[in-house]
C-alpha cells in the first residue's frame, strides 16, 4: 500500500510530468492523497493534499515542478486521517530533509517522544513523519550514511524509504519488508514501488533486499548493507506489454480486464506447455514429493486456493493430493508446518504482507516455498523455491478479476496433472460464451442493485465461487453480501432472509442438496437468482464440468458486480478505503 516513486537526472522542466506520469502508474498502491518534492537549485520545494492523482493535480499542478531530483507519493493511509498535512513528503523542522514512505514504522511512538524532547516540532499525526526528524538529528553528529546505518538498526518495523537533502544530488534509499526497485535507464535513474513504476522506460531493474539501503545519483548507484559495507547487485531485465496499462476503448479497467479473461487464459495454457513447461513440472514434482500441500493466500486469491484444494482433493477417485488451505493472516495460528510441506502461496500482486508473513513462518520451520504470482520479479516470488507466472498482465482496477481467472486456471491445470477430469482447451471459448451474456447479466443487476444485503450461496465447488462473488460485490457495489455454505444457512443466517431478499444460488450439476438449500430460502420469501448448468435457472451456464463450472460462475459474480457498481455511479476502479497491494499486516 502507498506508491514511491522518485527520479535523480530528470531534465529540469520535465521534472514535475514525470513524477507525475510516474505517481500515476502507481495510484493503485493507495489514492487518499498525494505529494511530490523537487529539488531545484538548493531548495526542496513540496506540493501535497488529500485526494486522489487527478484532484489533487487540478488543485495544486504538479507538472510546474522544476529540478532534476523528485520524489512523489500516493498514500494508503494508516496512522492519521485523510488529511493534506497527513500527505506525503514529510520534511525535518529545518527542512533539509525530505522523506517519502511506504510502511509502518512500529515504534514510532517511542521516537517521536525522544525527538519532542530534543526540540522537533511535528506537522503530521502519521507514524512516518519521525523519518525526516530522526535523520535531521542524527545528521548532526554523523554522516548521513552511517546514520542510514543507525536507521537499520534503530528502526521496527516496514519501510521503503526515498529520502532527499537539500545539497545533495543524490536519492538515499532504505528498504524493509515493502517493495522498492531501481530502474535504470540511460540519462538518470528511478525507484518504484513496482516495477510497473518504470516500465515504460525502461526494462533493467535492480531489486532491494530487505536492510538494504542504496545512494542513488544521476549516472551511479551503490547498494549497502546493515554495516554499511558496500555491495554488489545483480542488473534483472524483464519483459513487459505495454499494451496492458491503457484502458482503451473501455470505461472501466475492470470492465476491460474481464474482457480478457480468454486472451490471458490462452497464453497461460500455452506457456505451461513452452515457456514454463520445466518450471511447470518441476512444480508438480514439488508436490509428489510433499506430504502436504498448504495453501497461503489472502482475499481473492484466497478463494482460489480454496478452490485448488476442491480440484486437488479430487485427481483421483481414490485419494488426491492432501491439501488444505489457510487465510494468510491467520496461517502461523492454524498451519502444521514442516519440512515435508510444501507451502503455496497465490498472490496476484506478489507483494502481500500478509502472504509474505506466512511463508517467513514457513520457511523457519523448514518448509519448501512455491508460489503463483502475477506480478513478475514481486518479492513472494523471490523468495519462494519455486515459481509459477500467472501471466493474467497488469491488473490495474482494484478487484482482482482475470487474475482469479487465471490462479483458477493455473490450479487446474495442475489437478489434470493428478487426474482431475477437465478438457483445458475449450476454456477460453466457454469464457467468451459467459461473456456474451452481459446483457443477461445486466437485467439482473438492475434488479438488485438497490438492496441492502443479499446473499450467495454454494456447495462443494461452487462455496469458494459464492464467497468471490460475494467479496466482489462488497467492494465495489458496497452492498453487504455473504458468500456462505449451502448447508450452513439454516443453522443460523437463514433467520435473516425476509421477503424480497436477493439469494444468488450457484448449483453446478446435479446437486440436489443445494437445489434443496435454494428451496428452504425461496419458502422464505427470499428472491432466487439461480446460476446452474443443470436446471431451469437465471443464467445458464454452458459446462458440465465442475472445473469449468467454477470459473464461468466467478464470471457471472465479476459482471454483475460491475453493473450495480455502475447503476450505483460507483468508483468501479478505485474503491473507497481499499488498495490494490496491501503491504501491511
Ligand atoms: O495481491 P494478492 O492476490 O495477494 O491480494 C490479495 C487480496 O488483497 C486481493 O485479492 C483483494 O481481496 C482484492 N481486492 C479482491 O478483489
């Protein structure tokens, strides 16, 4: 959460477009506000205020920004309200010292009060502040390299830190537990959250590693350690379209993001069979020689580890795989790790702290690391033994949409392995059938957009489908909605079904059991949207098998998610209080 971003050996009048240009692609980390900081002759001159890139711009014109050394910040906020004081760069009291930050600093407090005794006078009620008084204080009695030493040591808790002086042509750079990178490019050089930042400059990345700190100058950088000892880094290239970060013909990046769910699920079954193919074996090799498998994942990707345990369980008719899956957050409390297991982690963003916590709890008890990730060189992919791409491309709306379709497709091409019946091939053209379906999809968003609750049930397969469906309608409609159990409805929940109630009930094949959960509401009052490939229902979806059922229903969920969201005249792509990457624990 929170996007940095700074450039050293900008021309000087481009200065203020590029921060700009280069804050923007990273507003997914966190739009509540924004701020830039530009070294121009000596002096740092700040512009911040509350709000998203686009408001805050109109407000205070970033673009007029001069100098060649900037920095910039989009914030998801955790310590104080949404407020411009509260924005990014903070400075020092003296204001040499101009700091962006992405983390939490947990003991902030405790810094804070020594600093107040010292004399500093605080601006902002954010814990990230302390930064720039802890080096204008340090400074004093230290050069500012051993103080980034001090910093290290001193410090609890996450941080990406760009950090400007007043006479210095240079960026200092500290980084723990939140994502930060340099792109190197011809004329100067850029950090970025991600490598999204500077992708469109550049295809040369050199990644920081946890109590790392780096001087970055205009044709020059030098990474070093926690002493302070210099080190050596490698250069990474990678590949990236381009393409994928416009929203061309579309309103919405969601709406264009689902569109390609059957591009991106072709190129993924088409690189497990080239380009990933060692990798992808490797893979499958990893989990027969694993006594267990247990998935870590948070939110969506969660749902899809919940549905990769449904497909594992079944590759055979005798025993599949033995797996389980864990909500990242939760994972050290519930898992039963050891060195016979073999921990997935399934990450679209590849940069979730919670996720990140999970495997350091695994890999302490010795457990093997693989991971599914969508965003490439991201640091759960770095730190997994193995790794596999969802290639799903940049998904820039906040909910994840082809990204679940492409986890989901990955999981099932890994049961087939293991003999889960399921014909991959025709995927992509079932995907385009549920999409033509959008104005069937819209009627029904119609008629419940203006409900306060509602429900999604399903059994077996389709529960993980129901509680995807249900999320994407919480986050981006704000309408409450529960994905539960079939079954476990009338062991409580069911006392809150009243007439009208809208009741999404997914029913894939023959499962009477559901079709007699979707009764015992309907007898309720409740009002039935039936999504079956089986009976007479609302949607009809074109499969028979419980694979492919999965992935069409989670479809039918992301469509009619986006028409009450429009209906509603809701912010499809950036949802309040939410974020694309969640860096926090
Ligand atoms: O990047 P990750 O897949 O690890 O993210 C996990 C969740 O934060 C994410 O799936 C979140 O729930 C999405 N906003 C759902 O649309």
């Amino acid at each position: 959460m929170c996007g940095i971003f700074g450039i050293v050996g900008s021309k000087r009048k481009e200065l203020g477009r590029t921060l700009l240009k280069g804050i923007k692609r990273l507003e997914y980390r966190g739009y509540d506000s924004v701020g830039m900081a530009a070294l121009d002759k000596g002096k740092i001159k700040v512009k911040k205020a509350a709000g998203a890139v686009d408001k805050a711009d109109k407000k205070l014109n970033f673009s007029e920004l001069k100098g060649h050394i900037g920095i910039t910040h989009s914030r998801w906020s955790t310590h104080g309200g949404v407020t411009d004081f509260n924005a990014h760069p903070h400075q020092s009291c003296d204001k040499n010292i101009t700091i962006v930050h992405n983390g939490i600093i947990e003991n902030y407090e405790e810094i804070k009060s020594d600093l107040i005794k010292k004399g500093h006078k605080f601006r902002s009620e954010t814990d990230s502040e302390v930064i720039a008084h802890y080096f204008e204080e340090k400074i004093k009695q230290k050069p500012i390299k051993q103080a980034c030493v001090d910093f290290l040591k001193e410090i609890e808790g996450t941080f990406a830190v760009l950090m400007m002086k007043n006479d210095e042509e240079k960026i200092y750079a500290l980084k723990r537990d939140s994502p930060l990178v340099l792109g190197i490019c011809e004329e100067y050089n850029i950090l970025g959250s991600d490598i999204y930042a500077f992708s469109d400059r550049t295809d040369k990345a050199v990644f920081f590693d946890n109590d790392e700190f780096a001087v970055i100058e205009k044709d020059k950088y030098q990474f070093y350690d926690t002493k302070g000892k210099k080190i050596t880094k490698k250069i990474q290239t990678f590949v990236w379209e381009q393409e994928e970060s416009l929203k061309e013909k579309y309103p919405h990046f969601m709406i264009k993001e689902i569109m390609e769910e059957p591009r991106v699920v072709k190129r993924l079954l088409m690189s497990l069979k080239t380009d990933q193919k060692d990798n992808f074996n490797k893979f499958i090799d990893m989990i027969i020689k694993a006594e267990k498998v247990i998935f870590a994942a948070s939110g969506t990707s969660y749902h899809a580890a919940l549905l990769g345990v449904y497909y594992f369980h079944r590759c055979s008719d005798v025993c599949g795989i033995e797996a389980q899956a864990l909500i990242a957050s939760e994972f050290e409390h519930f898992a039963n790790v050891d060195s016979n297991t073999l921990v997935i982690a399934v990450s679209q963003s590849g940069e979730t702290m919670d996720v990140i916590e999970a495997l350091k709890f695994a890999k302490k008890r010795k457990a093997k690391i693989a991971s599914m990730v969508n965003v490439p060189y991201s640091s759960i992919q770095r730190m997994s033994d193995i790794s596999l791409q969802v290639l799903a491309g940049q998904e820039i709306c906040v909910a994840a949409t082809k990204s679940f379709v492409n986890q989901v497709t990955l999981l099932l091409s890994i049961a087939k392995e293991f003999g889960f019946k399921i014909n991959l091939d025709t995927l992509s053209e079932r995907i385009e059938e549920m999409l033509a379906k959008k104005d069937e999809i819209k009627k029904i968003a119609k008629k419940i957009y203006k409900n306060k609750d509602l429900y999604v049930l399903g059994r077996g397969l389709s529960y993980p489908v129901a509680r995807e469906v249900a999320l994407k309608i919480k986050e981006i409609s704000y309408i409450h909605a529960e994905g539960m159990m079939g079954g476990e409805l009338k062991h409580g929940t069911i006392a809150l079904i009243e007439k009208g109630t809208p009741v999404i009930s997914l029913i894939s094949n023959k499962d009477y059991d559901m079709l007699s959960n979707t009764k015992e509401v309907e007898a309720r009052g409740a009002k039935i949207i039936k999504v079956t490939n089986e009976f007479d229902g609302d949607i009809k979806i074109n499969t028979s098998n419980d694979g492919k059922f999965g992935v069409l229903a989670a479809i039918f969920g992301q469509l009619l998610t986006y028409y009450m969201a429009l209906e509603l005249n809701l912010p499809v792509d950036k949802p309040r209080n939410l974020a694309k990457s969640v860096t926090v624990k």
